[in-house]
C-alpha cells in the first residue's frame, strides 16, 4: 500500500512539472504574458519600444438586449518610457482558439487558430476596405524552453504570421494594420512569467522601454533610391543586418565604415539596419527607400 500510495505521489509531482513547463496551450489574454514591441518613426531615425501586458482583473461587459450575457474581458496595458503603467481602454477575452476585441458593443474576432489552408478573415468591422487575409500554410513554432505553439501564415499583400498565445509578429494586438500601413509595430520579444520565450532573430529584444537609438552613426541619403552610406562610425568593419517593416531580413553582408550599402533590389519602404562592430557592439537606425 505504501508502494502504491508513493507512487502515486511521484506521478502527481511529474504532472504537476510536466504542467509547469508545458506552454503550448498558454492564454493569450493573460497578465502572465509581456509583450515588447518596436515602434519606428517613418520621419526620423527614432526607434522606441512599449511594453504591453494585460490587466489581473477582468471587466464585464453585455452585449445588448439581443445578447444580453455577461461576458469577462481583460484590458491591455500599456507601459511607455516614463514606466507607468497606463489604460488603453481595449479589452479582449479568448474562447475555443479564437481572440475577441470588445468594439462597439460586439465581439470582433482578431485571432482565430481555427482556421485552414484557404480560409480567410476580413476585419471588414473594423476597416472598412475589407481586406481579406488568406491562410496560406500553418505549422508550429519552437519557443526558447523548446515548447511549440501553432502557427499561421496569412498572406494579403505580403507574408505575416500569427503565433497562437502571442499573436502576429507585426500589429500584435491590431492585426487588421498588417496590409492597411507601411510602417509596423514590430513584436521583438514574448515573455511569460518573466521568461523569455519568442525573440525577434533580427531584432534587439528589450527588457523596458527606452529609445534603441544610439545616435552613433547617421544614413545618408534618407530618404534613399540606390544606396546608403554612412558618417560617425568608427574606422573599422562592420556587419550588417537590413530588415523590413515586418522585422524579415533583407540583406546581410559586411562593409567597412566608408563603405555603401546597394539597395538596387529593395522595394520603397521603411527598413531597419543593425551594424555590429569587432567588440559584438549593436546599433540600430531605420531609413526609407523612396524610388
């Protein structure tokens, strides 16, 4: 009986750690999660980051006489570089692998981890071109503790991605942006329980908000058509990183600090470049190719 009691007990503390490392299933909508994402500016060199989490307490919200169930929100929060927290005023809630926005009195899905190959979804609510967004492959991800979550590629006039608990790589919590602006909020880093779990591969993953821009170096001409040179760098050779508004890579390459950078194959946009130095220092600025 012993025996049996201690191993039941041995399978209960297994479980009970298999539960705590499994994040494969964790919520979106959670005041677990912390998100931090770029924010470029398409005028200047600046580059910030804002830190979203959501609220511990939910809010209830009807929907009406025709619906008149009460139904639990969370609502996002915003921390920008003065560190205070603040109310955005948007409140989401999750059911069956779909997120919901609570917008005007209704429900607008904004995920749904449901759909297949060849679906679409139109945020027709909330824009009102109605872009349609078509599923073009699904997969999963392989987050840093080595645990997998689902993944959606959607395509409307380029490649963007959803990841299930963690949302689209770019507009995370306004995916209906994606094929609407040029200029992305870009997600660099997901953490859960302050852990790191998803980091941009081209991105500097910030732990607070603060300007990513050193001001160490300046492009010229920016905007650019055929290349980019640079001025206040240091004598010696660097690596580059360029990358689009959707945090893709573009090009990579090296180039000593008289060097310029070609261009000829890139598309008008804003982009971002990360040049690192002999000593594995990093610094980013963004430019616009404009043709």
């Amino acid at each position: 009986m012993k025996i049996t009691f201690a191993i039941c007990l041995l399978l209960l503390n297994n479980f009970d750690i298999i539960s705590q490392q499994d994040t494969t299933k964790f919520s979106f909508v959670s005041e677990r999660n912390e998100w931090n994402i770029l924010i470029p500016d398409y005028f200047s060199p600046e580059i910030y980051t804002e830190t979203y989490t959501f609220s511990a307490k939910d809010t209830l919200f009807s929907h009406g006489v025709e619906n008149p169930d009460t139904l639990s929100y969370r609502e996002l929060i915003l921390t920008k570089g003065d560190g205070v927290p603040q109310n955005t005023k948007q409140f989401y809630r999750e059911e069956d692998n779909k997120v919901y926005l609570y917008y005007g009195d209704e429900d607008i899905i904004i995920y749904d981890f449901n759909k297949n190959i060849g679906d679409t979804i139109n945020y027709h609510e909330i824009i009102s071109h109605g872009i349609e967004y078509y599923v073009v492959d699904k997969g999963e991800l392989m987050l840093l503790d080595g645990s997998r979550i689902s993944r959606i590629n959607l395509d409307c006039f380029g490649d963007n991605i959803w990841y299930q608990g963690i949302g689209s790589a770019s507009f995370t919590f306004e995916p209906w942006n994606n094929c609407y602006y040029e200029i992305s909020k870009i997600l660099t880093c997901f953490s859960r329980d302050g852990i790191l779990l998803y980091k941009n591969p081209f991105l500097t993953c910030t732990t607070g908000t603060h300007d990513l821009n050193l001001n160490l170096f300046s492009i010229y001409p920016n905007p650019a058509q055929d290349n980019i040179k640079f001025s206040g760098l240091d004598v010696g050779t660097y690596s580059y990183l360029i990358f689009n508004n959707l945090g893709q890579k573009v090009l990579e390459g090296n180039i000593n600090n008289k060097e310029k950078i070609d261009l000829l194959n890139l598309p008008e946009g804003l982009y971002f470049i990360t040049l690192e130095d002999s000593k594995g220092k990093n610094r980013t600025q963004n430019f616009v190719i404009q043709k």
